[in-house]
C-alpha cells in the first residue's frame, strides 16, 4: 500500500520501496520494492526534490515511487517519478531488527 498519494496516478501504479543503491557521482541508482518482480533503476533527475533543494538519495531510504517497463543498464524497470517517504527502517530478511545495521571489530597486538 503506498504510503503518500502521486497526483494524476492510480494508486495501484505507485509502489513503496526502498533505495538498494545509490551512486552519487553518476546520479543513479537502484529502488527496490516487493510490488514489482525486480529492482528499478533510478535517476536523480525523477526525484520529487521540496523546495528545490539537492536531489540525492540514500541507500535503505524509504521511497515512492512509479515505474515503467523499459530496458535501462541492464534493468527491465524504470523509474518515472520519485518521493521520498517518511522514514520507515530497511527490511533485514527476519534478522534482529534493533541495533545498527553493522558491526565491527579491532584488535590491535603490539610487539614489546
């Protein structure tokens, strides 16, 4: 169920999803959403940016967003347009849910 209704577009057409990747020096990325059989490529130009502000998303980001079917890099599903969404956290695949999405371990053994 989509989150935030897009003006003029069924309900049925907008999907809620999250961004799988984003590289930020190309201005694309990958959106991703159980709606639709694959991943959907992006571009930042189709982001909804309020207030005109810089149109840049981050990886896990929850998004909505309306595709179509076309062939782009090697995707079959294209974004048309691009929202933001109100925060919601990244599906982890049933793993805990709480705590950071990482961790990370040092030791440091020094000669005497």
């Amino acid at each position: 169920m989509p989150e935030r209704a897009m003006s003029g577009v069924p309900p049925e057409q907008v999907h809620s999803g999250h961004v799988r990747a984003w590289h930020r020096e190309e201005g694309w990325g990958v959106l991703g959403t159980p709606s639709l059989p694959e991943e959907v490529w992006a571009h930042y130009s189709l982001i909804e940016a309020g207030g005109g502000g810089f149109r840049e998303l981050t990886v896990g980001e929850a998004v909505t967003f309306t595709a179509e079917r076309a062939e782009q890099d090697g995707f079959h599903w294209r974004a048309v347009s691009i929202r933001t969404s109100d925060p919601q956290p990244l599906p982890r695949d049933g793993r805990d849910t709480e705590g950071p999405g990482f961790t990370s371990c040092l030791d440091i053994t020094f000669d005497s």
